[in-house]
C-alpha cells in the first residue's frame, strides 16, 4: 500500500513537470532531459558494465561529491564514473564534467525506470549524495546486492524518518551499506531508529575548498582593485542582500566592494548599477588600470569566485533572505571573517562558525551597519578571519575516510 502510494506521488510529480514545462524554462530542461536519458545510455555506455554511479540532486551536492570523485580517479583511474543528476541546474553545469565517463539525468524512480537504468549501466558500487533518497533504486540495488552508501549526508529530527509514519523511508535508510554523516547529531538520530552502520565523518566540502585554495587563481585586474584597499568580496548575492551592502558602501568611501552577484544577467547587472552611488566597472570590461581607478568591481562571469575571495579582508555570503545561504566555506578557508542573512539554520558549518566567532548572521541593514563599524577594526577582523581558516582546516579529512570505506568495494568489484 504504502510504496503504491510512494510510486503514484513519483507519477505525479512527473505528470506536473510536464504541465509546467509549458511555461518554466527549468521544468522543460528536465522534462527534455529525461526523455534524452535512455537514447544516450543506450549510445555511450560500455556492454561490459562495472561503473561507479555516483548522484547528485543538483549542483550542490555534486560539489560535496567532487572531492571524492577526484580521489577516486586519482587512486583508481582504470575505474569508470557515471554520475547522475535529478536538476537541471547541476546537469546543465556540469554534463562535461571531465572525470565522469557518463554524465546524464537520473531517470524517474519507477520500477520500469529502475530496472532499465541499472541493466544498461551495471554499477559495481553506488554513492548518494547528501539528501538523495529513492526508494525504488535503493530496493533494487539491495536486491542486485551492489554496495549504497550516502555521503555527507545530513538528518535533523523534523524529517520523515522520524516521524512516527515515516516506516517506508526506514527501511530506505536500511538499504545503505554505510552512511557516512555530517555531524553527530545525525548519527545520534539515525541510532536512535536503530541504523548503527554509521560513521561522523564531516563535509567533504572542506577537502575541496582547501584544494581550490591551494590551486587559486592569480587575476590580475582583481589584485589591481584590491591593492592596498579595504576589500567587502559579496559572493553569489541576491537583491535582498544588495539592498543591505550596497547602501553601507555607498555611504562609506573607506570601503571598497567586489559583487559577484549570483545571476549575471544582464537586467540584474543593470539593477546593481542603478544602485551604486560610487565608480564602478563590470569584470569583463576592466583592465588592471580602469580596475584600480573603481571603488567596485563587478564580476559578470562565472567561474572566479572562488578565487575572487583571496582578495577581501572579509566576505559577505547571498542567500540568507533568501531559500539559504550559499557556500561558505570557499571564502572562509581564506582566513577571512564572513557574513550572512539569517536562513543560516540548516548549514552546520554557518552555525559552528558563529558559535566559534568565524562568522556573523544579520538580520536587517542595522546589524550589518554595527558589525562593519567592529570589522573597521583589523586586530578584531583578523582574529575573526583566522578563527574561520582554523575551522576550516580542522575539518578537513572526510574524503579520504570516506574513501577507505570504500576502497574494499572498488578492488572487490573489479571490472
């Protein structure tokens, strides 16, 4: 009864994406998508099979994956990767991602799907990422006896699994072989349903900031705007957020600002144009001397913030007034105290940051006006920014635990 019901939910889910498709651009990639799946399986993948499927919802959870997947081919590089998305927004980032030899949404979880994917593709071993929950798959993988795990995985006790209904989505967290878990707070959950094989490993994601540090890009015209200034770097931000930053540079000219908004359309560039009172220049049209004469630099392209942040004394993180803050680590790992809006409660990381004084949330302009006037101070910012690098750096080690985990199904399942 309960995985009829379970299977109906999965139709319809499918059948309103398809209505939606008729006017939402995202819904219409994914329906688009998942008709592409079967054709492209069935042209690219190998008769012999043995792939290590790893999935992502989305882009998200695919950049907590991807530490482990370098690893992986790293240590293996005779292994082949297939990795799946449910979103539009992490597959269309992400479908020439080099390291996968397949790259494609993953099918809807029916029966019919689920037999058809796993007989093409034949994984060795499976890896979920995060929140990736799907009966149907998780059933017949156990039944095939090919390895699950969830990685980075996170559990609070307001979801299903522990809600007294919530039978049918045990016995999916049953099904993992191991599951590997952000904090122990999950753990502690997940016992208390009586799930033992679990392991505190951490956030993968450390791992791959302290990588992207380490590898950072010198860009020439962001050094020439930051050279001897004060710097606010503002990552992946939204209006709301904006409104707030914006309006204190505007009235400080001791502070100079880099906004890598997160939509670089170009109606939102406008939009952040019309709200600066200050010089400013847009990336892709500046060089290092008109860079060095603007008080702010607009990067309208993707791909730097990452490196973007190595030259601010602090950051300011979007999405807080939002659905949830972006990543924060990328520009703790910096040495850099960071700043959010107050949808911070889901991110450990946010919290462990402001419990160790690494970071600060914000509610309203007011807060953000009375911590820039603290930030103003440089041995109460520096003691800050190092805070944050510290946290960062300690928790790093989840990829390669999780990969010696791991290790035994890989070598077992020789292709």
């Amino acid at each position: 009864m309960k995985r009829g019901l379970y299977n109906l939910g999965i139709r319809t889910y499918r059948l309103l994406g398809k209505i939606a498709a008729w006017r939402n651009p995202k819904a219409r990639k994914l329906t688009t998508g998942q008709k592409g799946i079967f054709p492209y399986l069935e042209k690219n993948v190998a008769k012999e099979g043995g792939y290590i499927w790893i999935h992502a919802s989305s882009l998200g959870e695919f950049e907590q994956g991807r530490p482990l997947i370098e690893e992986i081919k790293k240590q293996h590089p005779d292994k082949k990767i297939a990795l799946t998305f449910f979103s539009p927004s992490g597959y269309e980032v992400r479908k020439g991602y080099p390291l996968a030899d397949l790259v494609c949404y993953l099918p809807f979880d029916l029966p019919h799907n689920v037999c058809r994917f796993l007989d093409l593709l034949k994984p060795s071993i499976a890896i979920f990422i995060k929140y990736e929950f799907w009966g149907n798959y998780l059933r017949e993988l156990r039944r095939r006896q090919i390895p699950t795990y969830i990685i980075s995985a996170i559990f609070r006790p307001d979801q299903i699994f522990f809600r007294p209904y919530g039978s049918l989505f045990r016995r999916m967290l049953r099904t993992y072989a191991h599951l590997y878990v952000q904090n122990e707070t999950s753990r502690e959950l997940l016992a208390g349903i009586g799930i033992n094989n679990v392991s505190m490993v951490g956030d993968t994601r450390f791992d791959r900031v302290v990588a992207i540090r380490q590898q950072a890009k010198e860009l020439p015209v962001a050094r020439s705007f930051a050279t001897g200034r004060t710097v606010l770097v503002a990552g992946s931000s939204w209006p709301k957020d904006e409104d707030i930053f914006i309006d204190y540079f505007n009235r400080h000219p001791e502070l100079y600002l880099i906004i890598a908004p997160h939509e670089i359309h170009e109606s939102h560039i406008a939009e952040i144009m019309g709200k600066l009172k200050r010089p400013a220049v847009r990336y892709t049209q500046a060089n290092e001397e008109s860079a060095a004469k603007a008080h702010c630099l607009i990067v309208d392209c993707f791909g730097l913030l990452s490196s973007i942040y190595q030259y601010g004394e602090m950051a300011y993180i979007g999405g807080g007034f939002g659905v949830g803050i972006h990543n924060i680590p990328e520009a703790a790992v910096y040495g850099i105290p960071v700043v959010f809006g107050p949808n911070y409660k889901k991110f450990q990381e946010a919290k462990d940051l402001i419990a160790n004084g690494g970071a600060f949330s914000i509610n309203d302009a007011a807060d953000f006006d009375r911590l820039m006037q603290r930030f103003a101070e440089e041995p109460f910012r520096s003691k800050c920014g190092e805070t944050a690098a510290k946290y960062i750096y300690s928790h790093t080690g989840a990829t390669q635990t999780i990969l010696s985990g791991i290790t035994p199904q890989l070598t077992t399942h020789a292709e």
